[in-house]
C-alpha cells in the first residue's frame, strides 16, 4: 500500500469532514517536540463513549498520559497488553481506570447486544461484550486484574473511578492503595 499526501477532500466522501479539518490542522500545526512517553507517568483506561474528554477532565495536555478506550473501560487481554509496553517502554508508572455514568453497558447484558446486533443481520454471538451489571464490583474487577498482571510492577498505583456525564466530576471508586476492592458502590 503505497502512502501519499491526501489531495482536498471531497466533501461528501465518507471521511471527508474528518479529512478537511485535518488539512486546516495540518496548516496551522508546530511540531511540540514532544517524546513519545507519558510526561505524567498516567494511564488512563476509559469508554469510548464521545461524551469523555479524558486529557481536559483530568487535567492534562497531549504528550501527559496514554490514553486507552474501550467499550466500558473494560480491562481486556489487549488493555494488559498495552499497559506493559507502556509501562516498560513509554514512562508509565500508574494507571487510572476510568468508567462513567450513563454508560451503554451498564445497560444491556451481552444477550441484549446479541440480540440488537442480530436484529441488524449479524450474528455477533461468538464475541463476548463484557457488559456491566454492577458497575463498582467490575471497577474493582478490573482495577485488580491490572494490580495482579505479573508482567507488570507490583506496586504500581492503581485506582479506579467514575466520571460523571453530566457534571464532568470525577469520583474514586477504588483508591490506589485499596488492597480489597471498591471504597464506594458505583453509578451506572
């Protein structure tokens, strides 16, 4: 596949609003000369629910933390995964799950999804969703997978959190130094 510059967009082609603001980006663009590792020392696993604005609810500026999103925050096998090269090669020292209110899947178990999916002509049922029934049990869940991860460090911080879509806070769930599991129920 060879790679060139991309000519003007069309306006109706299926990435051209994407690809016009991008030419208008590119234009203005200065090179910050940022290294590629988390300036900050955080990760931060949240939803790719379009509602979270990770860097600015937190706080941060690009080049401050790696930023993974998943459908529920979900620590998955690629999750671990990737927190070890980011840990071990791009700066990270600790890690912040970060799940939300008025999520999706909170709201549905994985036969909901099937069956919406199958409603659409796909039969999805050889994927596990990972839905969420109890959003604070699952944080802690999740934050102790990471926690017990042997190919990451052992005392490396770990917390968990939800984010609230409405207010734009942010409330610890399990706090890094948390051994047992959830400090509070969480919302869905």
């Amino acid at each position: 596949m060879r790679v060139t510059e991309n000519p003007a967009p069309l306006p109706d082609a299926p990435f051209g609003d994407v690809l016009t603001a991008n030419a208008d980006y590119a234009q203005a663009f200065t090179d910050p000369g940022r290294p590629g590792v988390a300036g900050r020392g955080l990760a931060v696993l949240t939803c790719m629910d379009s509602r979270i604005d990770p860097l600015g609810a937190l706080g941060l500026v690009p080049g401050d933390a790696k930023i993974l999103r998943n459908a529920g925050a979900r620590v998955t096998d690629d999750v671990l995964r990737t927190l070890v090269l980011a840990t071990y090669l791009l700066g990270v020292q600790r890690v912040l799950v970060l799940a939300h209110t008025d999520c999706g899947m909170t709201k549905n178990t994985d036969a909901d999804v099937h069956a919406k999916v199958l409603a659409q002509g796909v039969d999805s049922r050889s994927i596990e969703f990972r839905t969420i029934a109890d959003q604070g049990a699952t944080l802690a869940q999740d934050v102790q997978r990471i926690r017990s991860w042997p190919f990451l460090p052992a005392a490396m911080p770990v917390a968990g959190g939800v984010y609230d879509v409405r207010t734009g806070r942010v409330r610890i769930v399990v706090d890094a130094d948390d051994d047992a599991g959830a400090t509070g129920a969480g919302g869905s």
